[in-house]
C-alpha cells in the first residue's frame, strides 16, 4: 500500500502527517507513510489545497484533516471505495 502526505510543510500538513503515521502503525506495524512537499506532486494531482492524503494513488482528502475514523476506514479498505446502499452506508467489515 502507497500511503502519501503532500504539503507545504505547514504546521497542519505536519499535524496529518503524524495522525496517518499513527493511525497507520495501529492498523499494521509495517505500512510506511511519506510526506513530501514537492508543489510539483501536488500539481500533478490536480491539488489546489493542502494537505492531501493519498493512498495508492487515490486522493482521500484534500485541505483538511480527516477524522480519526475516515483515516482508519481509508487505511482498512486501501482507498477502494466501498460500496454502499442508497443511504452510503458502508458494507464493509470495517465501518459495522
């Protein structure tokens, strides 16, 4: 799993930064988060705002810092949204 930061290297980049990082260790020991703040990547995703969490390429969110919860959904379900029913109620093992 490619899990990325991207920022400015601002005190809120760093702040998710260290929440993933967390977040990621608890879920298995072994995934590996980087951060980068190349403004060149953040254009090559089509980024306007910071930071962004990417995992496998896929952007989880973009100016701001997710919950606890959406952090550890993304992480669990490797960013592939899950599918859901008319409500977006997530059908997966993670989220019941």
């Amino acid at each position: 799993m490619n899990i990325q930061i991207l920022g400015t290297d601002c005190s809120t980049c760093k702040k998710l930064y260290t929440k993933v990082k967390e977040i990621s260790k608890e879920i298995n020991p072994t995934l590996q988060v980087t951060y980068t703040t190349d403004i060149a990547e953040l254009a090559k995703l089509g980024c306007m705002n910071s930071p962004v969490f990417v995992i496998n390429n896929i952007i989880i969110s973009e100016g701001k810092i997710p919950s606890t919860d959406e952090i550890k959904h993304a992480l669990k379900t490797e960013a592939h949204p899950p599918s859901a029913d008319k409500n977006n109620n997530c059908d997966t093992s993670c989220c019941n």
